[in-house]
C-alpha cells in the first residue's frame, strides 16, 4: 500500500524555504489571455536563473530537515504554479498563480 501525501505551500512560503524569489514569465496565448508560468528562482544579489528542479530539490531537503517531510522519503514530485488569465495592463504580485503543490508517497 502506498500512501501519498500533498504539501500545498504558499508561493512566498517556497521564497522563504528556498531563500530565492520566484520569476515568472508570461506568454500570450491571444489578445485577451496571457499563460503565466514559474521560469526559475533568482537569489538576492545574483542575476542568473536558478534551474527550478534545483531549487525544488532544496525546499525538498530543509522540509525533510524540518521533519515534515519523514527523513525515510527519498523522492517526490512538484508542481509550479501557472494558469491562463484575462490579459491585463500591468501585473501584480496578487495577480500571479499562488500555490506550489509537493507530493511524495511512503
């Protein structure tokens, strides 16, 4: 038997886990949407992407060291945020996606 577990986390929770700012990129889909996706993590005072699966595995690793993750979990799964919106002038924070789901099964 397989038991999963979902760890749903606040965008600006993975920011701090991660110690990295998420970086969104936009792409229109027509005059009116825009696909909003999580491109990669950029840490303070460095200008290059950070690779997302790096820095999953690192929020990975301090949530195991948190224990809320059991230590005895090898591997897991994650899913960025990203959706489609109505196309706007400007964007906020409030207006990206909010929530990063990790999930692991024992």
């Amino acid at each position: 038997m397989n038991i999963t577990t979902i760890i749903e986390l606040e965008n600006k929770e993975v920011e701090e886990i991660a110690g990295a700012k998420l970086v969104f990129s936009q792409e229109e889909v027509n005059s009116q949407i825009v696909e909003t996706c999580v491109e990669c993590f950029k840490y303070e005072g460095i200008d290059e992407c950070v690779d997302t699966e790096e820095t999953m595995e690192k929020v990975f690793e301090k949530l195991k060291e948190k224990a809320i993750i059991p230590k005895s979990v090898t591997e897991f799964s994650y899913q960025m945020p990203s959706c489609e919106k109505m196309k706007k002038a400007e964007y906020t924070d409030a207006d990206m996606p909010q929530k990063v789901i990790l999930t692991f099964s024992m």
